[in-house]
C-alpha cells in the first residue's frame, strides 16, 4: 500500500492489527501471515495498534532495524530520505534490532513505555529517550499536527509531506532555529 502525499489511512492487517499509515508512506504485507511469524515492510511513517498473538511474534521491517513487538501501541518514522529513524512506545514492548546483523554493529534494544529509540542511520548509533507525551508523536492519526521543540526546517518538512504542498521561505531564514 502506497500513500502520497496529503493523504493518510488507517487500515487493519489479515491478523487484526490497525495501521495508520501516515502521508508519503508505503507498508507491505502478505494477504496471510506466515505460521510462526508476522512480518510488515515500511517506509515511511505508520502507528501500530497490534493484536496480541503469542505463538507469532509481529516484526515491522524498515530496512536498517526490525522492530519485533509483543501486542502494544507504537509509532514508527523510517522516510528513506531522513537521517532518523524514531520509534516511539505507547503501550506494551518492543525489542529493535539492527538488520545487519555482523559482529560490532548489531543493536539490539529494548523499549519500555514512554520511551523514544532514535537510531542515526549515518553513525549507527541509538538514543533512547523518556518522553513525557507520546501522544504528540500519533496526533497526526487524528488529523493534528503537534510539533515542539524541532527545527523550523523539520517542521516545515512535516507540513509539506502531510498537505502535498511546498513551502519557500525567503533566502537565508533562519530555518534551524527550534520552535
């Protein structure tokens, strides 16, 4: 499922699971989930509603990390052309693990509610937050934009993705400044 830009939908999977998949995103999935397993591929940014199915594990690929959950609420930004990819955990558990799974580079993480995984694609390197409210991170499920702390530039590039529509600002404004 391919969304463009200044669109989003919600859709549930053949197990249950809902999906909000955000503007400019893509998921794949099979029409049936394997016997032991439940694998989705994202690019882009999707929150997860997962139905708790113990004999199989639900694993959302995004290229660099898999994100293997244990029935729970989260929300992941993988846009392949943004340095960050951010996984945040309402409800439940989530383990993230690297892809590459060689030697010094694996990852392997573990998330408890109300924290953030921020993995640097460039360097490899994970930080884990505690965030006081995660609900700014799935307002956009409920057609809200909410936003503080972040770069005029982040912001901007948010705003583009969710209305289709391209934004210039005058030469040389400030656009790292964080709002």
């Amino acid at each position: 499922v391919l969304m463009p830009y200044g669109k989003k939908s919600e859709l549930v999977l053949p197990d249950g699971t809902k999906v909000w998949l955000n503007a400019g995103s893509r998921i794949a999935f099979p029409s049936r989930f394997e016997k032991n397993s439940r694998t989705v591929f994202l690019e882009g940014e999707a929150c997860f509603l997962v139905v708790n199915d113990a004999g199989k594990n639900f694993i959302v690929k995004t290229g660099e990390l898999d994100i293997k959950v244990l029935g729970t609420h989260f929300n992941v930004t993988a846009y392949p052309f943004e340095e960050i990819v951010e996984t945040v955990l309402l409800e439940g558990s989530v383990v993230i693990n690297s892809s590459k799974k060689m030697g010094r580079d694996k990852i392997e993480i573990e998330l408890n509610p109300s924290q953030k995984a921020s993995f640097n694609r460039a360097n490899r390197n994970v930080d884990v937050t505690d965030e006081e409210d995660t609900d700014k991170y799935i307002a956009w499920t409920y057609g809200w934009l909410n936003y503080s702390r972040e770069s005029l530039q982040s912001v901007l590039k948010k705003v583009e993705r969710f209305y289709n529509a391209e934004i210039e600002l005058p030469p040389n404004y400030p656009t790292d400044d964080i709002i």
